[in-house]
C-alpha cells in the first residue's frame, strides 16, 4: 500500500535537480524556449511530444515502480 508509514518515498532517493518539481520546470521551460525562439508549432509539438513524455514517465510512472518494488522485497 503506498501510503502506508513503512513506504518508500522515491523522491527522497533523488538529488535535488531531479525532483517533480524541476523535471516539470525544465521541460516546461523546453518548450517554452522552443516556440519563444522559433515561432514554429511544429518544431515546438516536435519538441514538446518527447519532453512531456520524459516528464511524464518521470514524474507519473517512475515513483509508482519504486513504490510497488520496494513493497516487493519486504
């Protein structure tokens, strides 16, 4: 159960430029830069698809996996 006492927060594993919070940030800020240089919505959608692909595993499925395997071994 994730929210039990005995849980393992991931996040806490990770240093500081690797939390959700600056995940978000740079791949926002990604994007962001992307049409504020170019001006182009198909080389910011080619930018952006990756980007919020990397935030999402990152920030929405890796602690998930972290959880469940720290549950697995106890």
């Amino acid at each position: 159960m994730a929210n039990s006492p005995d849980s393992v927060n991931p996040w806490s594993l990770k240093p500081w430029w690797c939390q959700p919070w600056s995940i978000v940030l740079t791949g926002t800020g990604l994007i962001l830069t992307s049409w504020g240089m170019l001006h182009r919505w198909w080389v910011t959608l080619l930018v952006a698809i990756p980007v919020s692909l990397w935030m999402g595993f990152f920030v929405l499925v890796w602690p998930r996996l972290m959880i469940e395997a720290s549950e697995v071994e106890k």
